[in-house]
C-alpha cells in the first residue's frame, strides 16, 4: 500500500490526503475479497493482487477507476468495498494495515 505513515499527537493516522482514499479501498479489498482468504498454495489472494495492481495502473487518472477494475478482475460485491472505505471501518483497517509495516 502507499501512505505516509505517521501519528500525530491525537494518535491518528496521519496520511496524504490525496492518498487516504486510495488506501482505504485496498484495506478494504484486501478484508472483503474472498473474506481475505489466500488462493491455495500461493500465499496471496490472485483476485486481490489483480484488483489493487489495476487500481495502481490506473492510480494517475483523474479518478479511481475502481468499478472498471472490479469488473476486470471479476471482483465481487465492489459497492462493499467502496462502502467499507468510505466509512470509519476503512480507516480502522487501513490504520491497522498501516500498524503492519
């Protein structure tokens, strides 16, 4: 994920504004795709890695291009993701995420 970890004073995520959003749907598609199940014998979720991979290719467009990427990589149920990031979950998992590294 690309963030810029920090904490400020209050002990909230401190991230660039420009990619909060961005960040919070891949915590969510990494929670919601496949319930963050691992594809069999290869340790990361394909679908997941296809979905963030094309939101990445398509980062530097005018917007996120998450429906045309959802539909792409046959990813299931987008209006969740979407809902999930733009709700207090998504920044709850992407701060949890961003605790990982």
């Amino acid at each position: 994920m690309y963030y810029k970890r920090g904490v400020n004073t209050s002990d909230q995520l401190v991230c660039q504004l420009a990619q909060f959003n961005y960040n919070r749907i891949q915590a969510c598609a990494l929670t919601f795709i496949d319930n963050g199940a691992q594809t069999p014998g290869l340790g990361f979720n394909k679908v997941t890695l296809a979905f963030i991979t094309c939101l990445m290719d398509t980062k530097n467009s005018s917007s996120l291009n998450t429906d045309a990427c959802a539909k792409s990589t046959e990813v299931a149920h987008i209006n969740i993701i979407k809902s999930c990031a733009d709700s207090s979950w998504g920044k709850k998992l992407l701060y949890e995420y961003c605790q990982l590294c």
